[in-house]
C-alpha cells in the first residue's frame, strides 16, 4: 500500500487512499502484458481531471489491406486495456468500418489522417486538442515497403516515397503532437520499425533478415531508429521507443509469418502502455534488441 500511496501523490498531489487505490490499479494493469481479456478496462477516476487516457495510432492505407489484421489486433489491445483509441488512416471507408468493428472492445475513434500530408496531421492534432487537450500515447507505425529494387539498380528516385512515409511522416506526427503530449502525466511514443533497420539483427547470421538484401526499406527503418533515440535523448520525461514487431503471418505474405497478430502487437501494446522503464531502445518480442 506505500507503493500505491507513492503513485497517487505522484499523480494526484494527495495522499487519499481510495484515490491511491484506483491510480494503482490503473497503472498496474498498463504496465502488465495485456493477456486479451475484456476485464482491462481501467478508468482513472482520481482527483485531476483525469479520465480515459488518448492514445493516437495511425495507419497508412496503402499497407492497409495487408495488415489490417495486425493492426486492427493493435488497437483492440490498447482499447480493451482502457484506452482512447485514434485510428488514423488515410482511407476513410476502411478506416471507419475498422473502428466501427473495433468498437464492441472500447473506446475506438476514427481520425482521418495521412502522415505524408502535414495538413492532416495538424488537424488531427487540432482535434485532439479541443477534445482532450493533451495526447498520453503516440504509436507511430504508418510504414510502406515500396517497390523493393534490387540493390544495384536502385536509385534515390526509389527512396522518395518511402523515406517521406516511414521517416517523414514519424517527423511530421511527432513534432505536431509534442505539445499535447508535453502536457500528459507520463508521454510515451511508440515507433514501429523493424529487424531490417538494426545493424545488430542484419550482422546476425541466425536472424532471417541477415540473409535479405536491399535498400530502401532498411534505410527507412535505420533512420527511424535514429529517430527513437534523437528523440528520446532530447526528450527525457517522455519514453520513446521502437519496436520490432516481428515476422507476422498476414495477407502480406500469405499467413506464413511465425507470429500471430495478436503476439506482434503485444510488444507494441506492453511499450505503449507501460509507464515506467526503458527509453531509446530498441524492442522486439524477445526485449531489448541492439541497434
């Protein structure tokens, strides 16, 4: 109960045990691997102001079909655990009929959005500030894979769109948003990257991604990784992190993924919601992976 207590003058400035007892168990159930059930839907109900606390995740329409079982698993993690969920994306039929579908597990809201237009993200951001008026969670995983030419015959033209998406666009959505997450008790971003962009997993001859061969993409990923820890050394009350998802079986590469969407997201989830830990890291299901 002292731990509980701590939380709560962290948290509320007070030290009313009832209050103690709901920040806890608030911030216990976000700091444990989120087991699916619908049990998880905690409400911060201490002094402050605080209520259900927004995450944004956005995707990109143009991977939207392929992984949309991935990421539909993503946010039905982060609602069912008590979270507003902004489901960004730059279709507007697909993105509503998923947040429509997602609905039944919480919280889950439709937020027209592509990272590759700064209008659209400054009014996303517009958004969510009149609504809330701060953003406690930000998982940025809009990313495309691009035409994937061979090394020898890839050329900067190749990079455009991808480095705009991938990179670009995790500029664009976190230097909008930083403001309302400045205002969260505890700000966390999450950057979805991959294998392919750390030099510790492409230099291991047991990984897959060892025995894989390109440019773009990794380049991508590696810049995104950059990012996560630029950013998380210039922004130390914040936990910033990448995430390795892993080899998802998906419509993308006709379900032979070794993990199941359900395990991908759960990394991405853990870091989302948990509130104390590591930052500038890289994760992947395993935990911390070198860059």
């Amino acid at each position: 109960m002292a731990e509980e207590i701590r939380y709560a003058r962290e948290f509320t400035g007070g030290d009313d045990r009832a209050a103690a007892v709901s920040v806890w168990n608030v911030h216990y159930n976000y700091h444990r691997p989120h087991s699916g059930a619908a049990d998880l839907r905690p409400l911060i109900t201490a002094p402050g102001g605080w209520h259900q606390p927004p995450t944004l995740l956005h995707l990109d329409i143009r991977n939207f079909c392929e992984e949309v079982e991935f990421w539909r698993e993503v946010a039905r993690q982060l609602a069912a655990a008590g979270m507003v969920v902004y489901l960004g994306a730059r279709d507007l039929a697909r993105g509503r009929a998923a947040a429509r579908e997602l609905s039944t597990e919480g919280d889950v809201r439709f937020m027209p959005l592509d990272v590759a237009d700064q209008s659209q993200v400054d009014a996303a951001a517009r958004a969510i500030e009149a609504e809330w008026g701060r953003l406690d969670v930000l998982v940025n995983n809009a990313g495309i894979g691009g035409t994937r030419p061979a090394v020898e015959e890839t050329t900067a033209d190749d990079f455009t769109e991808v480095m705009d998406v991938n990179m670009l666009g995790a500029v664009r959505t976190t230097h909008a948003f930083l403001p309302l997450l400045h205002k969260a008790q505890r700000p966390r971003i999450v950057n979805v990257s991959s294998g392919r962009g750390s030099f510790t997993v492409d230099d291991d001859p047991e990984r897959m991604e060892s025995r894989l061969q390109g440019l773009v993409y990794p380049v991508s990923k590696a810049a995104l990784n950059m990012l996560t820890y630029q950013y998380a050394r210039a922004l130390p009350g914040f936990r910033i992190n990448a995430v390795d998802p892993g080899f998802t079986a998906t419509a993308l590469n006709n379900h032979t993924g070794t993990s199941t969407p359900a395990q991908s997201a759960a990394t991405i989830v853990r870091l989302a919601l948990a509130i104390e830990g590591p930052s500038g890291r890289l994760h992947d299901s395993t935990g911390q992976v070198g860059w």
